[in-house]
C-alpha cells in the first residue's frame, strides 16, 4: 500500500526511515511470451528500481529471463512494452520507476500472439 501522507512531511519522513529498515521487498514479475515459466516472484533491495529488477533477472534460473529482454551479446534492450502495477509506461523512463513491496511488472514483446 501506498503512503498517503505528502512527501514533505514528518510523518512521510519517519515512514521512510521504518520502511529503510526493511531490507527487502517482494516485487511478482510476468514476462509475456517466453517459452516455459514466464512468471517470478523477485526478492530486491529496498529502494531498488526497473533497472535493479532487470539485474536481478540475471541470476534467476541462469540468466533465462533477462535473456528475453536483453540481448545477452550487446546488452541492448529488445522491444517490449512494459506494465507497473497496470499502467503502461515507457522505455528508457520505465528503468528509473521506483519499486516497493508487492509491485507487479509485466514485460509484453510487441510480437506476442497467435
């Protein structure tokens, strides 16, 4: 759940060093479209974001996930859509969105479809 408390205050601020505290969050990660499992549920740091996601998708079962998304060779992204929690958002502003506990993203190839 989401703090509703505004960004300036102290209450937000005291929320921020508890949750600071905590050094692990649970994000559930869908990769439409890629052969066998396509669905992971991934342990990061707190405060991590897309980017840190996609690294983390580097060791699960061998690097297989990351490899639908990038290039193993060049390190470039491949073309996919990205959802957060249900909202479309864009590449390269997607990489800096900011995580939290309980966070959904899915990664949808253009080419999916039968």
């Amino acid at each position: 759940m989401r703090c509703p408390m505004s960004k300036g205050s102290t209450r937000h601020r005291l929320r921020e060093i508890v949750l600071m505290a905590c050094t692990d969050i649970t994000v559930r990660v869908h990769i439409e479209g890629i052969p066998g499992r396509s669905d992971f549920d991934v342990l990061l740091p707190y405060g991590s974001d897309i980017e840190a996601l996609m690294d983390s998708l580097g060791s699960i079962e061998g690097g297989t996930p990351l490899k639908h998304i990038k290039n193993p060779d060049t390190g470039e992204m491949r073309y996919f859509l990205v959802a957060f929690n249900g909202r479309m958002i864009r590449f390269p502003e997607a990489l800096s969105v900011n995580l939290e506990n309980g966070d959904e993203i899915l990664f949808i190839s253009p080419l999916v479809g039968g």
